[in-house]
C-alpha cells in the first residue's frame, strides 16, 4: 500500500521518537533542531552530553520536545544501555540517525598508524553498525522505522590524505544497502546520506584557507554547504514522503560528483 498521508502531513513527525548521534554540533545539530520543529521528540547523543543538554533545552525552549543522552558509539556496552533506556523510557523508537563520526588522522594512507584505524573504524563502521541493529530490533517489534546513516562523497570518490575516513564511509554505504534489503520486508527503511564538503568542526582541515582553491575548483556551486543544507535532506529520508525510499545513497554535494 503506497503512501496515503496528505500532502500537508509528509513531513511531519509528531508522535515519532527520534535518536541522532553526534548531536552537540554540525549536521547533527541541526538534524535535531530540524527534526524537533517537525514533531519529533528528539534524543540527542554524543559522547559528552552538556553539549547536547544545551541544544535539547533550546528546543525545548521553542516549543519541541527534546533529551539529552551520552552515547559513545564506539564504546559497545554504552550502545546497549542506552537503546536499553530508551525502550524503558519511551517504548518505541521511529528513528536513527547515525551521524557520530571520526577522522583523527589526516595524511598518507599508508603513514596510517594502528590507533587511528582502529578509531576510525571502531565509530564509523562499528559503531554504526551495532547502533543499527539495536534500533532494528526495537522497530521490528512495533512495525517499522527509518534510518539514516550520514556517510559522506568520500564513499565514492576517496579523499586526498583521508585514506582510513573514505574506507570506513564507503563501507557504510554498503552496510546501508545491505540493511535496507533485508529490513524492508520489516517495514524498515534504511538509507545514507552523502555529503559534500560541509562547514564543520570535523572538515576543520579541509576549510582551511590554504586548501581554499582546491575545493571551489572541484565544487560546481563554488562553497561549502551548511550543516542546516544537509539537514533537510534527513529530514526527507525519514519522512513519509519518502515512504517508497530505502537502500539509497543521497548525495547532497553541491554537484561535486558531477566534476
């Protein structure tokens, strides 16, 4: 049966309970506030919670409903207590964005030492895996969900000095396919998100004004997007108006891809 909400009501997400990881700052950030504005309740989580405290209460403050929670999704016990509170607190869990990232080494992939790998594939791939299969079993039992996994352009074309980053976002578009096609028959929707570069802490390197000429050659729209520029594609992916929208890679990179 295809989707049947109005036009009016594609978007909206009142009543849905919602965990973004990496939530304090960046595309999380304004995922959550997002979200919130459209009837979510949102959970908030990074691996220190003040900062998320901080964005749920101006939520809070506008009128949406909105908890803080500390996750780090590297951390395999910390993934199992907090899907464990949130079935005790609310019950029900309508939708994960798994947004919680890593680079900690910038250089020559083959200078990449054992420490950073390990990091980097314990949050960006690990991490993103075992948080999908806990929020799949909370969302199988009530009927279905939606998930997002915020990947990045470097899945398909790898970045310059970001050897272990690309690999562990490239694996994450394969694990959403791979979720996606056996979920569906749950009535649960996994997808991921491709951004381009965006102007956050964690692409801090990438904007610096040395490499400024770099990337306005390679970006069609000449700058950077906004964390709120990827936050309405989120917003899309776990809406019903993409109710017939699962296994996808989106990319929202201001036609980087195309060059």
């Amino acid at each position: 049966m295809g989707n049947t909400a109005p036009i009016e009501g594609l978007f909206d997400l009142t009543g849905k309970i919602a965990l973004v990881t990496g939530a304090s700052r960046g595309i999380g950030e304004a995922t959550s506030r997002l979200l919130g504005r459209h009837g979510a309740h949102v959970i908030l989580a990074s691996r220190k919670i003040d900062g998320c405290e901080a964005v749920a209460a101006t939520i809070r403050a506008q009128g949406g409903a909105a908890e803080a929670m500390a996750i780090h999704v590297g951390e395999m016990d910390q993934i199992a207590a907090a899907f464990a509170a949130i079935q005790a607190r609310h019950g029900r869990l309508d939708i994960l964005v798994n947004n919680a990232g890593t680079n900690p080494y910038y250089g020559p992939v083959q200078d990449t030492d054992p420490g950073a790998f390990q990091k980097t594939v314990d949050v960006n791939m690990r991490g993103y895996f075992f948080m999908t299969t806990h929020a799949i079993k909370i969302m199988a039992a009530q009927g279905g969900g939606a998930i997002v996994n915020v990947a990045s352009v470097n899945a398909v074309v790898p970045g310059l000095n970001q050897g272990i980053y690309s690999i562990t976002k490239a694996a994450v578009v394969g694990m959403t396919k791979s979720f996606a096609r056996e979920c569906a028959p749950l009535g649960i929707r996994v997808n991921a998100l491709l951004p381009g570069l965006t102007a956050t802490k964690l692409a801090g390197a990438l904007l610096a004004p040395e490499n400024r000429a770099l990337w306005e050659a390679n970006i069609p729209m000449g700058r950077p997007a906004q964390p709120n520029e990827m936050a309405g594609a989120v917003l899309y992916l776990v809406s019903p108006a993409a109710s017939y929208t699962t296994g996808t890679a989106l990319n929202v990179d201001g036609g980087f891809l195309l060059t």
